[in-house]
C-alpha cells in the first residue's frame, strides 16, 4: 500500500515531483477534484485505470495549462475552437478534437483519434501542471462508478493507499464536471452537459450546436462520456422528487420504517421532518444544489447509511440540464410517484 499524502496548495511543487516520477496525484479543479498522472507517460496512464478500477475503453481527458500543450497534439485548431478558447478557458469546457495520430498512447485515447483537452480555472492545478512540464490525464479522482469527488476527503476515502497524493485546494465550486464538446464533428455536439451551457455556446458562435442525448448500447466505443457505464451511483436507491411531488414522497417516507435520505433545497423541505427522515441540504438554488449534489450521495453511502434517498428534481434548463443529467444517472431514472402512496 502507498502512504496518500495530503498537500497544501503551497506544497504543489513536492506533488509536481511525483508526477515527473510517473506517480499519480489528485487535483482540484472548479468542477471536480480530478486524478493526474503524466499523459505521455502510458505506463503511469495504465496505472490510472487501475486505481479507479475504470474500463479501459472509456478515454481519458487531457488536462492542460496552456494552449500550447494543445498545440503539441492537434493540428487543427478551427476558427470557432479559438474563438471558445479564448472566452471559456481557462473554465469548465472540454473540448474534443482531431489528434496527429500516435502523438497520444492508445491508453489516453481508448484507441479514437480524438481527445478531449481542458484547461481547468483551478490556479494550483495549473501551476502543478507548469511544474510537471507537461499535460496531465484527469479522469474525475473516485472510484470508477461512485459519485464524483468534490473535496479531498472523497478522493482520500475512495483512492486512499492507491495514488501517491492529494493537492487538496478545497471544496469545488461548480460541483459537476465540464461540458464536453466535440468540436471534431459538424455541427459542434455536446457530450456532456456541463457549467458552460449549451445555449450559451450557441449564442457565442451564432451557430447551430447538436445536444447530444444519443444512447450508447453496450458494444460500441463509447462516444459520449461514460455513457455505457453505471454512473454516480450511491449504495442508496435514489427517487428523483419533482418540486409538485414533495408533499407525497414525505407521506410516503413516514410510512416506512426504516431512515429515508432526503436531499433538497432548504426552502422545499419542510420545517418538521419525518421523525425517519434524514436532511441534506441543497442549499438556496440549482448552483448551490450542483455544487453540493455528489457530496450529498455520498453522505448517505457513508456517513448515513440509508436504503432510499428521496432527491430534489429541477427544470433542464440552464445548470439544471448538467444537474439532472447527474442526478438520473445516479437514480437510474427512477421518479418518484405518487402511485407509491398506493
Ligand atoms: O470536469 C471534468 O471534466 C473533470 C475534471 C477532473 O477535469 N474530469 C472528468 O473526467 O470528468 P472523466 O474522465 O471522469 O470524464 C471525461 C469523459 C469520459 O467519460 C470519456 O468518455 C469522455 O470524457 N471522453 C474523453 N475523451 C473523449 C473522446 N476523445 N471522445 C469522446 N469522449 C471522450
Ligand atoms: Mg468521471
């Protein structure tokens, strides 16, 4: 077993060493903590996999502090690309593009010719990154299938004793991970609904985007991040409340006779509880509810210890589109309805 050392962010440069040994190291970023290791380094790539426990077909994001980095990998960067660049990094969008064949290992692509490179807002990770000297992988730092990490007693209570460290900067502040967009494709498709909002990027480029909701099945690549696989899923089985079903999930909370995990914002819970139910608060809105979402998941795996979490739902639209998509695939779909009062 390795010792998983904590660092403070002014010990970043003790974890950069790590890194140039081709150990791995976990890092913060604005969305997620994420787990770095050297990208051109396949033997320390291989070893990510493996910490995580992840499917080696699922590529790996491309974590970079300067456009440069970029630059080393792909040819072509297209106009609209910079002109996203320029306005969204360092910030909460990947993008997918076309790499010079074998400049990356097969073990940071799964085998496409495309990767997806981020330059995360974190100050730390990108000075961590300038002191390595080169781009990092940065898968989210969990365990492969668990709620993402989002402060550094996640990434320790999942990856403790199997990653040399851990830059701890923190609490994140968006709390789901970055809007990937594929600019390899015509028209630009989002992967993965994250913090920069579709609608946004549509605006910005006054181009038409695809919003991809496209479905992998089980035997292809996957195109789309993670999609073949169980995603953010607590012990607990979640039912997704829509804001009109809250009355109801309580009277049928109450007539079970176990603890229920309730997550929801502060203004829709009611002042008395459920003698059996257990709160988690969301806080005042759908930016304090991404940010606190996976850390709520995880407080009923592992503090509380529940069988049914009941979980606030939100509109898709604006951050909620990126919230919702979470938060489904970690109830498995799974609404609450009233027929349960049946
Ligand atoms: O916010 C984030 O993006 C976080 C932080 C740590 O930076 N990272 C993150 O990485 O969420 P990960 O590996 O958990 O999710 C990245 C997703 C994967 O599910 C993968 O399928 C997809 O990006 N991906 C990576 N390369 C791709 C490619 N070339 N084409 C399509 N999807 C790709
Ligand atoms: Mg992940």
């Amino acid at each position: 077993m390795l010792i998983t050392k904590v660092y403070k962010p002014s010990e970043v440069e003790k974890a950069a060493d790590e890194l140039k040994k081709g150990e791995l190291i976990a890092f913060p970023t604005e969305t997620v903590y994420g787990l770095g290791a050297d990208a051109t380094n396949e033997q320390a790539v291989k070893r990510v996999y493996l910490a995580k426990g992840r499917p080696s077909d699922n590529p790996l994001i491309v974590t970079v502090s300067s456009l440069e980095m970029v630059q080393k990998y792909v040819n072509d960067i297209s106009e609209d690309a910079q002109k996203l660049i320029k306005r969204f990094w360092p910030g909460p969008l990947t993008l997918i593009f076309k790499i010079k064949p074998g400049s990356l290992s097969k073990a940071v692509t799964g085998g496409l010719e495309t990767a997806a490179f981020r330059m995360p807002a974190n100050r730390v990770t990108r000075e961590l990154i300038d002191m390595a000297g080169v781009p990092l992988v940065g898968p989210s730092a969990n365990s492969s299938g668990k709620p993402s990490p989002t402060t550094a007693a996640h990434v320790f209570h999942d990856l403790e004793g199997r990653i040399a460290g851990i830059v701890d900067d923190g609490p994140t502040s968006v709390g789901v991970e970055s809007t990937i967009l594929d600019m390899s494709v015509q028209p630009p498709t989002i992967l993965r609904p994250g913090a920069v909002l579709g609608e946004e990027i549509e605006q910005f480029l006054a181009k038409e985007i695809i919003f991809d909701r496209h479905k992998v099945t089980a035997k292809e690549t996957p195109k789309a991040p993670g999609m073949k696989y169980k995603h953010y899923a607590p012990a607990a089985q979640v039912l997704i409340v829509d804001a009109q079903d809250w009355q109801a999930a309580f009277e049928w909370a109450k007539r079970q006779t176990e603890d229920i995990g309730v997550m929801g914002l502060k203004s829709a819970l009611p002042s008395a509880l459920p003698a059996n139910c257990i709160a988690y608060d969301l806080g005042t809105d759908i930016h304090t509810a991404s940010q606190r979402l996976f850390a709520g998941l995880r407080y009923f795996d592992n503090e509380k210890r529940v069988n049914w979490i009941l979980a606030a739902g939100f509109p898709e639209e604006g951050l909620g589109t990126a919230y919702m998509n979470r938060l489904k695939k970690s109830a498995g779909d799974q609404f609450f309805k009233k027929e349960r009062l049946n």
